[in-house]
C-alpha cells in the first residue's frame, strides 16, 4: 500500500472547485482517505467572533453536498452528518444510513452537550453504531468535562474530542477523558506537546490523526506528528487502523488512486 494515512477530520466547502482542492491538498500530503464533514456552514470571521463572545447559527450545513461527494470518490471519502440542534433529530436520523459518523458543534449553533437536544442526536448515533465528534468550548457546558459526563451516559457510543481539546494547550481535557475509555483524542490543532501528553497518557489505540482541512494545511498537522516521533506501530494505529474501527470500514487491500 503506497501511503496508509486517513485524515478523520476534513470540511468539505459549498464553494465551487472545493472537492478539487481538497483532493489536491490531501493528494500532495500522502493522504489516501479522509472523513469529510460540512464546511462553509459559518464564516471564519463569525466563528471567531462567537468562539471568543459567543452567539450562534440556526443554519443547517449542506450534508447533502458531502454525501453525493463521497459516493463518488470510490471509497476514498467518508461522509459525517454535521448536525443542526436547532431541528428535530429525526433529520439526522432519516440520513443515518447514508453516513458514518455525527458531528456537533457547540461553537456554530451554540447548543451546549448538556441540552436534552444533544441526547436526542447521540440516542440516533448510539442506534446506528456513529461516532460523535465534537469541539470543546470554555463555556458553560460545553466543556471537555461536559463531553466525559455526556460520554458517561452513553457507554457504547464512541466520542472523539476534536482539535486536541479547547485551545492549542489543553493537557487538561487528556487527564479529563482519561478515564473514560469511550472518548478518542483526534490531534488537529493542538500545540505537539499535547500530542506528545496524549500519546503517552491515552495511548496510540486512543488518538485520531486529522487536519481540519482547510482551515489547515495537511502538510502543517503532519510536521507536528512527525516532531513528536510517534514508533511505526503507534503512526499506524494513529493515522490508519483506529479510523477504520471507529468507522466500521473495511481495510482496503490497495489504494486505487495513489
């Protein structure tokens, strides 16, 4: 196999040319497969703004957009539903079969992961086997905490905290997940010695290699794994093997389009 590395977390713009550059990008990184969720739902300048004073959308994402792209990339793209709080959970889950994976996200709709909403989402999750991936907030419940008691109440749900915790030095939010074998660490965004924190204290079985593509570079997300120096067996389960179980996919035998 010429490369083995899946990217769990890359965005998918409503933007003309969008598929083009997000192959090209993970194309030129050595990336083979990747989990694509909705992007373009907020602008960047919004989601700022609401990450630091807060505020929120009602917007839905355009899912749709994703689907029809990952059923034609041959298996390399797998789709996750971003979810809108803010409508019945029966949207997401006439769309479950269609996806593998569910997205929340506190800081565009600005539901906290305490709402009986997010419960309803995860209930649909938990029936079709989806991971729930979100980002932490410093905000009431929003939190790293407030995802381990939302992951305690559904055990057999698997959660991914995204973007290596609430901002680019959270070793808290490891110590916090820790206990609770349910919750995976995906490694965008963080600074290397949270990746380094992570990797030791949670295990490789534990981490998730994305990028947030396009927000970041691939190129970027991969320089920090390689100055941490994960051992081939951890790399492997990093960046390829532990994707592919959280998502029930296949192992492929050969990558076609490398």
């Amino acid at each position: 196999m010429a490369q083995r590395i899946f990217d769990f977390h890359a965005r998918l713009a409503p933007a003309p040319g969008a598929l083009d550059r997000l192959t090209t990008a993970l194309d030129a990184a050595g990336i083979s497969r990747a989990a694509l969720c909705a992007g373009g739902t907020i602008t960047v300048e919004r989601l700022s703004r609401q990450l630091v004073v807060g505020g929120h959308l009602t917007t839905d994402a355009d899912n749709a957009a994703v689907i029809a792209a990952c059923r034609g990339s041959g298996g390399r793209f797998t789709p996750f539903w971003f979810a809108n709080p803010h409508r019945p959970a029966v949207v997401y889950e006439q769309a479950a079969g269609d996806v593998r994976g569910l997205e929340i996200s506190p800081a565009v709709h600005g539901v906290p992961l305490t709402d009986d909403r997010i419960d309803d989402l995860v209930r649909v999750a938990d029936a079709a086997g989806h991971p729930v991936y979100t980002v932490c907030l410093i905000r009431d419940g929003c939190g790293v905490r407030d995802l381990a008691t939302l992951a305690a109440r559904f055990p057999d749900t698997t959660f991914v905290l995204g973007h290596s915790g609430t901002g680019q030095l959270d070793v808290d939010a490891i110590e916090v997940i820790a206990p609770r074998d349910n919750i995976l660490f995906e490694t965008s965004g963080g600074y290397s010695v949270v990746l380094a924190t992570a990797l030791r204290r949670l295990g490789a079985g534990r981490l998730l290699f994305g990028t947030e593509f396009p927000l970041q570079h691939p190129e970027v997300e991969l320089a920090k794994v390689r100055a941490v120096g994960p051992a081939p067996h951890e790399w492997t389960a990093i960046a390829w093997d532990n994707a592919h179980r959280v998502l029930g996919l296949e192992v492929p035998d050969a990558i076609d389009h490398l």
